[in-house]
C-alpha cells in the first residue's frame, strides 16, 4: 500500500533495496517497483545552454547542470524544463528581493482590515512550482529512490568474433 510510514502504508522501494533485500522479481518489470524494460532511453549529454538566460537563471542553470550531470541525470531533451526551471528560479529570487524591501508582510485594504501581502502567496506558489521542477529531476530526497538512471554504453565488441563477449578482461599485476 502507497504512502507514509505514518499512514500505514509503505513507501516504495527502490530497485537497490530490492536487491538488497532479494525481492526483486523479473516479472514485474514494468511495475511501480522498478522500471520497464520498454522505457526509451533519452539521450545523455548536456543540453546547450539557452542564450537569453541571464544573471540568476544563468547562474542555476550552470549550477543544475553540474548536479544533475553528477547525479547521471542530465539528458539533452531536458532543456526546455530546465530553462523553464531556471527562469522560474531567478523570478523568485527577485520576488524574494522585493519582499525583502517590505516594512511589513501586512497591509490595510479599502476598509483598514489587515491583509497579507500578496507577494507572500505569490513566493509561495514560486515554491510549489520550484518543488515540482526538482521532484522531476530527482532532486528531492524522496524522488531519489524513483529515478532512473542510464547507463552508459558497453564497448563494442570485435563484430567477426561471436564468442568475445566471453572473453575475460586481461588482469595486469
């Protein structure tokens, strides 16, 4: 049962606890639990990074794109959400300066009840936005467990050899 484990329910496991715990079965492979077999690979490598961003969106570009490389990650068709992500980023911290600058996260309106800024709610709203951008990108700790991450490509093998993937690698001492 999805959930907490202050709900009564268990939180999923990743495929390394799986194989861990040795319960990992082949034919749920395209389970919750682990990831089908059917999935496409995205291509890996670092997306260019967009010309228009500028001062704080450029600044967490530079910075996601280190982390999520770091983290095995990064794929070339994540530009556009991670633009999207970084703009959002630098419009927050402007709003975060703006607040900043406020005597008071509270007003009077028209009939002189006191009100919250609506910047608070706005930041807020930035936050949940901010929030979901990182879950998808696996950068949360409990989006960890559900990310997949690709491996890089085995070497070739010599084509008119059918039996060198038996072969063992050489040891040097």
């Amino acid at each position: 049962m999805p959930g907490t484990a202050s709900s009564g329910g268990r939180n999923r496991k990743s495929r390394a606890q799986h194989a861990l715990a040795g319960t990992g079965r082949r034919d749920r492979g395209t389970t919750r639990t682990s990831a089908s077999t059917d999935a496409p690979e995205p291509p890996t490598g670092r997306p260019a990074t967009p010309k228009t961003l500028k001062g704080d969106a450029l600044a967490e570009w530079t910075r996601m794109v280190r982390r999520l490389e770091l983290a095995k990650t990064l794929s070339v068709v994540d530009d556009g959400v991670l633009y999207r992500y970084c703009q959002l980023h630098a419009r927050a911290e402007r709003l975060e300066g703006q607040i900043g600058k406020l005597r008071s996260a509270f007003y009077r309106d028209h009939l002189n009840n006191p009100k919250v800024h609506p910047a608070f709610a706005q930041l807020r709203a930035y936050d949940q936005a901010l929030r979901g951008y990182l879950v998808e990108f696996g950068m949360t700790p409990a989006a960890r467990s559900r990310v997949k991450v690709t491996a890089p490509p085995a070497p070739a093998t010599d084509p008119t050899d059918p039996f060198a993937e038996f072969d063992e690698p050489t040891a040097t001492h």
